[in-house]
C-alpha cells in the first residue's frame, strides 16, 4: 500500500506539471483512469433516487386516470389534455433547465427542479376538477422535465469510456422502477384509498433536495469546461483518494489519449446545427419523438383502455399496466448489461424494428381481447423500452461538455411532444369506432425510427466522451 501511496503522490506531481500546461487534457486523462470509487456510487444512488420519483411522477397519472375518468365523467379529449398537459410543462423544463444548467451547474439545477416537481404533486392531491389538475400537471411537468436531463448530463459525466453504458443504464434503470413502482402502488392503493394516494408518494423527493445540494460535487468536466481547472482538480483529487483509501487500482493518466481542451462558453443552439452535430441532433430528435410516442402513448392509454373499452375491474386494468412495466424493466436490466457489448446503433435498430411486428399483429387480429392486446403489447413496450431510457445515454455521448444537458434538454423535449402527440392520436383514430388501426400506426413509427436509426446513427460503444464529441 506504502508503494502504492507513493507511487500515486508521483503521479500527482507530474499531474500537477501538467495542469499548469495543459490543465483540461491532463484533468480529463486522471478523470478517465479512475475506477467507479465510492463518492461516484453515492453520487449515482442519489441522483438516481431522484430519477426514480421522477418515473414515478410521470406516470402516476395513469392510475388516477381509470378513477377519474368515471369520477368525472371525463370526454376522450378531456382525458388528453389531462395527460398531454404535465408532457408539455415537461418539454418547456426540459429546455429550460436543460440550458441553464450549462451555465450555472449541474447541481443547483437539479435542486430547483426536484423541489418543483414535488411541490407540484402535493398541489395535485387538492385538484377539484380536470382544470385545477392540467394546470398542476403543467407546473409538475417542468419539474419533472428539467430534471431528467440534466442529472443524465451529470451521470454521464463522472464516468469514464470503459462500460459507461453499463454504468449509467444502471443508473437510469431507476427511471422504470419507478414507473414500475407507480403501478405497484396504483394497484395497491389506489382501489382502497382514492387516485390522491398517487400523489402523496410523490412529495417524497423533497428530502433529496438536501443531500443533492450539499453532499455531492459538481460535475468535474463541466468545471473543466467552464476553465475552473482548480475546483475539478479538487474533485478528481477526492476520488483518486477515495480509489486509494479502498484498494482500488489507479492506472498512470494517459494523457496521449485525451484530447486537448480549452475554457469554452456554454454551447449554443446554432452549434448544434453545425456540421457535426447538426445530423446528430436530427437522429436524436426522431428516435426521441418516434420512441416516445409510442411507448408512452401505450403506457397511458392502456389502462384506461381496459377500463373503458374492456370494462375490467379497476384492480385488473392497473394490474395489467403494472405487469408490462415489470417485464420491460427486465429487458431493460438485460439492455444494461449487454449494450457495451452489442453497440448502441445495432441495440436501437434490432429493438425499433422487433417492436413492430406485435404491434401489427394486433392490428391485423383487430385488438378485440384484453388478453390479446397485453399478450402482444408487452412485448413491444419491453423493447421499445430499451431505446426510451437509454436515448439519455446515447445523447450525452453525442454532443461536448459544452452541450451535453443542452442537448438532452432539447432532444426531450421531443420526447415531450412524441408523448403529447400519442394521447391525442390515439384519440383521432379511435374516433373511427376502433382501436386496432392505433396499433397499426405504432408500427409505422417504429418502423421508420428503426430505418432512421439503421442509416444514419453513429456508433459511440467503448470511447471516451472527448473523443466522440470535441
């Protein structure tokens, strides 16, 4: 250990040397050496907890929303701007906060925006009518979708080239326990105790606000970014302490590997519609609106829709939700483990396509069971799934630093919109008098999203993030 302690106090010599001369290149090579040390774990756990009531948050509506819509006697397109409004508060704080955190910091961001969402949902246990309720869906919607991207942009950025797509999927994977949670929850309490009990689990992230604020560091590469080469030294240096206090092998930096860096201003909107990014940012918009789309149009439709079209008992509709989201949280699991391996464009291409053909198969059946359509929509939500909550990954390897939360905040807030718009599709089709052809026209989608995909999406496994995005 002696050896070890003084071969590492070696190192921070020469890296000293080396941060008076090139200070971004030589912090982002000791960055990219370390090995996942324990304050990077509490780091994740944290904002993962967060993560996880913000799943939780977004669809908790769904299982309100079979007791509402009886409750109060609620028309389709009512039903749709309930669902639609907390997707939209969503799209604007997902912009919003998305551009403020590259100029004043990962963290403050995340607490502003965790606190909102959980004031919100408590307004939403007081809502007496479907108005007082799209608005505090809209006001917890900017919470919820400012939060997302941002913490994905902070995840991101304390991990290293080797298995981050491991790493963070294992953080994000927290997103759909969440979802999968609300639907334990739902199923449980909302039967006995009313839709509001949705919503009274929601406030619970206020207590994370804490610990976000003044236990964890900011983001040593938006430090370095930012040319505050002092403080993310003082971070890089905490966790190469951390490494050695606990065992863990700490490498030599390589310097060689890293690509020289300068201060650089927050990026800009026209940046990224350059040469570089501009076709990364087309790709990613359409995966997020066409994935979203669909998967979150399943998600808070068929509830309902075992309720209203099906007539099923109230604990059977929610029961069948809660078992969808359960198996496309394993396929989400085996999607961490293995898309390091597999590669990102190869994972979203095979997932795209394979989700079209159930959801096809229901059209041509014609939907006209219950069993039929959870049989053959589980499927299809697992694998669309594991594009949906790995597209914050796949973003933050895609755009710089500089970028990086911009960037998810505006390609989610295509998400946003994909989730608005699947709502009210599914309302204009089955105006027609059936629900098949809505599964058609999930089908087409998917299919169109994989092509894309297939054609034009880069592949990002096993490199650092300066390398894939100067």
């Amino acid at each position: 250990m002696n050896a070890s302690i003084a071969s590492t106090m070696t190192a921070d010599r020469a890296d000293a040397t080396a941060i008076a001369s090139d200070s971004g290149a030589a912090l982002i090579a000791r960055l990219e050496r370390l090995p996942v040390t324990r304050p990077v774990l509490w780091a994740r756990g944290c904002v993962g907890m967060a993560t996880f009531f913000d799943g939780y948050t977004t669809i908790a509506l769904a299982y309100a929303m079979p007791i509402l819509a009886k409750e109060w006697d609620l028309a389709p397109s009512m039903t749709a701007a309930i669902i639609s409004s907390g997707y939209l508060g969503q799209l604007i704080g997902a912009i919003f906060f998305g551009w403020l955190a590259e100029r004043i910091g990962r963290l403050p961001v995340l607490a502003i925006a965790i606190g909102i969402f959980a004031a919100m949902s408590a307004a939403c246990i007081f809502a007496w009518g479907p108005q007082s309720l799209i608005l505090f869906r809209f006001l917890q919607g900017i919470g919820t979708g400012g939060e997302v991207p941002v913490a994905s942009a902070y995840v991101n950025e304390l991990s290293g080239a080797k298995k981050r797509g491991r790493f963070f999927l294992l953080y994000e994977l927290l997103f759909l326990v969440g979802l999968t949670a609300a639907g334990a929850i739902g199923y449980i309490m909302v039967p006995s105790l009313g839709w509001q009990s949705m919503f009274i689990v929601g406030m619970v992230p206020v207590a994370l606000v804490i610990p976000l604020r003044f236990f964890l560091s900011e983001s040593p590469r938006w430090l370095i970014n930012r040319g505050r080469f002092a403080e993310a030294n003082k971070v890089i240096r905490r966790l190469e302490d951390s490494a050695i206090r606990h065992g863990q092998p700490l490498p030599e930096p390589r310097p060689a590997t890293a690509i020289l860096l300068q201060a650089k201003p927050a990026g800009s909107v026209r940046e990224m519609f350059g040469p570089l990014y501009g076709p990364r940012t087309l790709l990613l918009w359409g995966m997020w609106f066409g994935a979203y789309m669909i998967n979150n149009g399943l998600l808070t439709w068929l509830p309902t829709l075992y309720r209203t079209v099906f007539e099923l008992p109230i604990d059977q509709a929610i029961g069948y939700g809660f078992a969808m989201t359960g198996v496309a949280l394993i396929a989400s699991f085996i999607c961490a483990l293995t898309i390091d391996r597999v590669g990102r464009r190869r994972w979203y291409t095979g997932a795209l396509l394979l989700a079209a053909v159930p959801l096809t198969a229901l059209y041509l059946l014609g939907a006209s069971t219950p069993v039929m359509v959870f049989v053959l929509a589980t499927p299809a939500f697992a694998a669309l799934q594991t594009v949906t909550y790995s597209l914050y990954l796949y973003s933050g390897e895609l755009y710089p630093t500089r970028l990086r939360s911009l960037g998810a905040g505006l390609g989610s807030a295509w998400l946003r919109a994909g989730s608005i718009a699947g709502p009210w599709v599914i309302g204009l089709v089955m105006a027609g008098g059936s629900i098949a052809p809505v599964f058609l026209a999930f089908a087409a989608v998917a299919v169109l999203t994989g092509f894309a995909v297939l054609r034009w999406a880069p592949e990002t496994s096993g490199k650092s993030l300066e390398e894939l995005s100067p």
